[in-house]
C-alpha cells in the first residue's frame, strides 16, 4: 500500500493552511475511530492503527530549524541586532464559512518590533507584501520581519536535526524558490534575499507541512486544480501582477493544473505553491498526476484555515490521507501509451543471457522457476557478440520472490549474474473451473473479460493418454464442456 496526501486547492494554498490541514486530519482520527466502533461494536480495525502524532513531530521539526546552529554573522538581523526567533506555534479550531477547521498561528519575536493582533488577517508569504485587506487569507502571522539569503535558509534546514526525508524535501521547496525568484531578478538563486518566504514563521511553514507528511508517512504528494486570483497585488518590488511571478513561474514548470477565482485577493502565495508543485514532482515514478482525487481507501481527512472569513467559499485547503493499492516504488520508468490506464499491478522481469546451456537445461530452468513462484519464464533466442547463438532466460516475479527467482537462474544455468528491472501487469480477471472428460477431471481457465477458455494442457494429455484420443480433440471437448455450463 502507498500513502497518499491529496490536496483540495480550490480556495487557493499558503504553507501554514498546508501545515494546518495535516494537524486537523490528526485531530480528527479519534472521535473517527470512536464512531466506527461505535457503529460496528467492533473495537478492532481501525483502533488498531494508532493516530500519527502529527503535532509532536510539527513542534519538534519547528524547533529543530529555528534552533538550528547556523553562523549567526550572516543572518540579516533587526535593528535591534538580534536575529528573530520562534516565540510561540499554536493551532486553533475556527470556522470558515460553515466548516471546522484548524488555523496555524507562527508567533515570531522580533525583538522590539511590534506584533500584529495574531488574528487578523496577514500578508502573503513571500516577497509579495499584500495588504492585509486584500489577501488576509494565509495564516495568523505576524508581520514578517527581516528576510535572509536564500543560502542561510537552506543552511538552517540541513543543520537542523530533521529526519532525512523532511530535510530532503524541505531543501527541496527552498532551493526552488531560490531558483525561481533568482531567474526573476537576473541573480545566483544562492544570493537572492529572501522577504517573507525566508522569515522565520515562513520557515516553520515549509519544514511544519514536511514534518506533517513524515509523520503521516506519505509518500505521494498530490492536489487538485490551484486556485488563483487576478488583479495586482502590492509587493516590496511594487505592484505586481496576480498570480505574481514567483507563483506564475512555478505553475508553468511543473505544468500544474489551475483554476480562476474572481478574486484579487492573492490566493495562492510562493510556498504554498511551492510544497504542491516541488513535493509532487518528487513523487516515486508511477505516481498518479496531480488533478482529481485517485482512487484509493481513504482513512483521514483535515482542513487548514487562512485568517480571513470569506463569504461565499470556505478560506480553506483540504487534505485528504488515503492508500493507493498499488506499490509505486516497484511501478516502471517511464509511462504507457495510455496516460489514463490503471496503474498496473508492480512486478521485476529477471532475465539473463547464456551461450553454452543446452536445450533440456533451459527447459529444466523454466520449470524450476516457475516452480520457485514465477508468475511466468520463458527463453528467447539471441545473437551475441561475434555472431555467437545464444539465449536469453526470462522470469516475471513478485519483488518479494525477487531473491529465489534469481538465485535459481543463477543456480540453473551457472551463469555468473543476472539483470532485473521493475514492470507493470495488467492480469486480467479470470477463473477455473473443472469439467468431467470421459470420467477424468480438466481444469478450464475462463477470462471474465472476453469469451476465451484456456484448457489445462497437462490434464488434457493424461486424458489423452488414459482413452487413447487425441489430444487437441480432448481439449476441445474440454471447451465445449466449459462453454456449456457457463451458458447455465
């Protein structure tokens, strides 16, 4: 099984709604859990499935960063001299038009600079310094404070004590905003100063929601269509088009999906942007792509709130945690012809070439490996170097019968190594059933699919040499036999 977050971006994403949904979803699980024992009288399933500590490993993974032991003489600091630090990270239930919600407030202490009613609405969470009127939307913030260069915040997270795959992806979300707003402004991504998105609450934000996801174990990343509004929006460069660039310039990379607010409020800022499209592209290859949600069993979900109360749509992003049936570290490279084909059930082709096997022992080899659990073998003839004959031996196994399928080639054939590589199947429903020829049993494979009988052939010989019939007539009595009492 994969785990899946997926995220409902129709009212626009900030990082602290992202943070804030994974939160709620954990809030949720055990009054969940409680009705579903209630309903069923059965205190197994789900209780047994303890709920993630998704807060402990928030709080955790935001101390670690801002406590991180970075060379304080290259962070920009305030006037006091004093570089802001973390004074307080709570989560508060709120409404949003009619929907429970979770709102993440980041209190940073900026040494002298004066806090913003932590309830009001805020402005955009990088360098687009939106009034508070317009995009009170994101989170409970106080005003930002100093900004730091691209290279001390990326140097925060790889010195904070986070466990590997957050640092991965948080370095990752960074180091793209690096990129994009230096592409913007014609400088190294390493010295471009970062306003908001650098400041510590925006901080918290992007290791918050990363911290989240290791918690819930997700390993695929996904979201809906993003919202985004139109207009301007006041930044410290002036004003600038919405979506502004940073946002427009992330979308178009990673080819995300969009959807138009009729709003100028700004909806969708950089690291909310930036933790949809960066996470989703280090998604494990087989992935389904972002847009709606995929199929899959869905045992949580959780809403992070902006500040602002908007009529007529919940300020919110949803989050919905479920498991795909489906192994996507064993699905293959690459993509079918078909984008909208099912994932395909994973599964590692072994394979080897030999020149000085004979023709029993390949036999032989095939038959051991089905025998060992291959789902098939078979052999193909080659030409090797120097025009040499030759063979190549082909096993298609679970990953978990990797190691026998592969020590009996080697085994069988003394051949000093194999190759594999992973592969999806796309095995068609069937099932068997057994017909009575001349008083000996014959297993029939029917498919659901198509009208197509597949007689077993070994049953079908052993008739055939117990009545003295030919073989190809006793399987197509075994047919008709098959046929007429599907048609009962």
């Amino acid at each position: 099984m994969t785990r899946v977050a997926w995220f409902q971006c129709a009212a626009g994403v900030a990082g602290d709604m992202v943070m804030a949904a994974l939160v709620d979803a954990a809030s949720r699980m055990p009054s969940r859990i409680q009705e579903a024992n209630t309903s069923t009288g059965d205190s197994s399933g789900l209780s047994d499935s303890p709920t993630p500590d998704v807060l402990l490993a928030v709080m955790s993974a935001a101390a670690d960063v801002v406590l991180a032991p970075v060379d304080a003489t290259s962070l920009t600091t305030t006037a006091t001299g004093e570089a802001p630090t973390l004074e307080a990270l709570t989560f508060e239930p709120v409404q949003r038009c009619g929907v429970r919600a979770t709102w993440a407030n980041v209190v940073v202490h900026d040494h002298g600079h004066a806090h913003d009613d932590p309830h009001r609405g805020h402005t955009s969470d990088d360098d687009n310094d939106t009034d508070v009127d317009k995009a009170g939307r994101e989170s409970g913030h106080h005003s930002h404070g100093p900004h730091r260069p691209a290279r001390d915040v990326l140097a925060m997270i790889d010195r904070a004590g986070l466990p590997q795959r957050v640092r991965d992806r948080a370095t990752a979300v960074y180091a793209t905003l690096a990129d994009v707003e230096g592409e913007i402004h014609g400088i190294d991504p390493a010295d471009v100063e970062l306003h908001e998105v650098g400041a510590v609450d925006s901080i918290v934000d992007v290791v918050g929601a990363c911290a989240a996801l290791e918690a819930w174990d997700v390993d695929v990343v996904l979201f809906s269509p993003i919202a985004v509004g139109h207009g301007t929006v006041r930044t410290q460069h002036g004003q600038l088009p919405n979506p502004v660039p940073a946002v427009a310039d992330m979308l178009a990379r990673h080819g995300a999906p969009t959807v138009g607010l009729d709003t100028t409020m700004e909806v969708a800022t950089p690291t909310g942007v930036a933790l949809m499209c960066v996470l989703s592209a280090m998604n494990p290859t087989g992935a389904p792509r972002p847009g709606a949600m995929p199929p899959m069993q869905v045992i949580a979900t959780g809403y992070g709130a902006g500040s602002a109360d908007v009529a007529g749509r919940p300020n919110v992003v949803q989050v919905v945690l479920g498991d795909l049936d489906i192994n996507i570290d064993a699905a293959v490279s690459g993509s079918v012809d078909d984008d909208t084909a099912p994932a395909g059930s994973p599964a590692v082709e072994v394979s080897v070439n030999v020149d000085d096997v004979t023709g029993e022992v390949l036999a032989h080899t095939v038959e051991r490996l089905l025998a060992v659990g291959a789902f098939d073998a078979w052999v193909t003839p080659i030409i090797m170097k120097k025009g040499r004959p030759a063979h190549t031996v082909h096993a298609l196994c679970d990953e978990a019968r990797l190691a026998a399928v592969r020590d009996t080639i080697v085994t069988e054939t003394g051949s000093l190594g194999v190759r594999a590589h992973r592969v999806r199947r796309w095995p068609q429903q069937r099932h068997e059933i057994t017909v009575d020829v001349d008083g000996h049993p014959v297993r029939v494979k029917v498919a659901s699919h198509i009208a197509r009988m597949d007689v077993e052939f070994d049953d079908a010989a052993a008739v055939a040499a117990a009545s003295g019939v030919p073989v190809r007539e006793v399987i197509a009595m075994a047919e008709a036999l098959a046929r007429n009492s599907q048609q009962d």
